[in-house]
C-alpha cells in the first residue's frame, strides 16, 4: 500500500524556504516540464472552457462556452490543505496561498480543455467538483507546459497525490515523476522534507520530516 502524503507541522515551517519563484521568471526546465503528449483516449472526453479564479492550490472555477459555471479539481493531484483545515497533512498558510496563487496564474482567464480519464475510480469529488486534467493553450506567460498540473508542480506549487487508487491514471505516472524532479531540486512543495522513498510499485513516494 503507498503510504499517505505526509505534510506535519515540521513540513516547510520556514516558509521562505524554497518558496515558487518570483512571478517574473519561470523555473529551470526539465524534461517533466515539456508540453504534455499524453491523452490518448481520454482526449474523447475533452471540453474547452475559460478559466476562472483558483479557490484552492488544486482547484479552481471554469465557464463554458455557454455560461455554465463549474467547479474544476486538478486530477492526480493531492488535495493540499492550510494549517488549521485539516490535523494530518497541512502547509503553513503562506505556502498555501502562494500554491493557490500560481494556480490562479495558470488558468484566470486562460482558455482551457478539460480532459476525463476513463481510468480514474472517480469523476467527481465528494462535493461535486469535476476532477479532470487540465491542459491550457499555454498563452499565459506564466504556463511551461500544456498540462496545469505538471507546471504547477514545476513551480513548486503541487505535488501529485500518492493514494495508489490514482495508480492506473494515465497521466499519473508523469505527474509522479515531475514532483520528484522538483523535490531532487531541493524546492518542491513539501520544502525542507527529505525524499526517502519511491514506492515499488510507482504508485506513489513517502517523505520524512
């Protein structure tokens, strides 16, 4: 079984440290950071939308073509809470609001498709936001990828959610191996943690404090 993400009160208590970059620059690019190929079938359940405001590091708001008004939860990513939110895996609030802010940059006002995985064992969350990945038009200044999720994680502002029920996703594997690639480059998400295991089956990673 993968072991649970772990975000303990020790997690990135410095919250200078290694902070996303400034909104200038972009990060060093790496091979995770290429625009995304993947798809495959799941591009059949594509749907394009305008981006709306980030409510979440993971989530934001989306409008259709004609007026509908969505929930969107980035899928394959884990679901990181503030301090305060939830007592088992939590950022101090300043880390939290700058991963909320990177997302807003990425998709605010950006065109983009919102793609089903025929693979992953839910659609929706619990209180009905759509969990799709997320590929932009890549207009934004601020966008290295065509996948959100993966420039996210390449702007230390997500990591991918290591339940292994998320295994078999298409894109997970990738997802997996960008959040690695940011935390060998001493700056992913959880900060300070220090990588100490991929777990066999490549359905996830666990870190110590």
């Amino acid at each position: 079984m993968a072991a649970a993400l772990l975000l303990t009160s020790a997690c990135g208590s410095d919250s200078d440290e290694a902070a996303p970059p400034a909104s200038g620059g972009q990060p060093e690019q790496t091979e995770s950071s290429s625009a995304s190929d993947s798809g495959g079938d799941a591009e059949e359940g594509a749907e394009t939308y305008t981006g709306g405001g980030a409510i979440s590091p993971v989530r934001f708001t989306a409008t259709s073509p004609d007026g509908e008004q969505v929930e969107v939860q980035l899928l394959g990513m884990a679901d990181i809470k503030a301090k305060g939110m939830t007592d088992t895996a939590w950022l101090p609030q300043t880390r939290y609001d700058d991963a909320q802010e990177w997302l807003d940059e990425l998709v605010n006002g950006e065109q983009i498709t919102l793609i089903e995985d025929p693979a992953s064992p839910e659609e929706t969350t619990e209180d009905g936001a759509l969990l799709r990945y997320v590929d932009s038009t890549g207009t934004s200044a601020y966008i290295d990828s065509d996948d959100v999720a993966v420039a996210l994680i390449n702007f230390y502002g997500g990591v991918a959610d290591n339940d292994e029920k998320w295994s078999g996703l298409e894109r997970y594997d990738e997802y997996v191996e960008a959040s690695l690639t940011a935390e060998e480059r001493n700056g992913g998400l959880l900060g300070e943690n220090e990588l100490v295991a991929v777990i066999e089956d490549g359905s996830g990673y666990e870190y110590s404090k």
